[in-house]
C-alpha cells in the first residue's frame, strides 16, 4: 500500500519513496495511535472488571533525500 508517499511495512514501518519538501513544513506528519482491552479477575476478592485504553501520540518525519537503485 502507498499512502502519502510512504509504503506501508507494517509493524516494522514505512518507506518513504518522495521527499517531505512539499509538504506542510517540508515533514510528513501523522498519529500513532496504540489501543489496550484488558479484562481482569481477582478471584480472591469476587471481583473482575474490563477497560480500554486508548494513548496517540502526533508525530512528524523530514524526510530530505531519497535514494534509489536500478537493478536493471
């Protein structure tokens, strides 16, 4: 997948294949954002519950150079 420049690695990352020169500030710019369910018991005390929680954290990347290699 392309996206903004970028191809996606997945949980290892991105790829950038252009600059940030045009962009806003000359940087991508993004959210990483992580979410936790978490379900708990504690039989000792006849209690359980569950929650989620949810942390994003705004993130910029320059991104000045960008090589490429013909291996034609």
């Amino acid at each position: 997948m392309l996206s903004q420049g970028r191809e996606s690695l997945g949980a290892r990352g991105h790829r950038y294949q252009r600059a940030a020169s045009d962009k806003p500030g000359g940087r991508y710019r993004g959210t990483a954002t992580a979410t936790w369910s978490i379900t708990w018991t504690a039989p000792a005390l006849g209690d359980e519950g569950d929650f989620t929680e949810t942390r994003a954290t705004a993130w910029t990347a320059w991104v000045g150079e960008v090589q490429v290699l013909d291996t034609n």
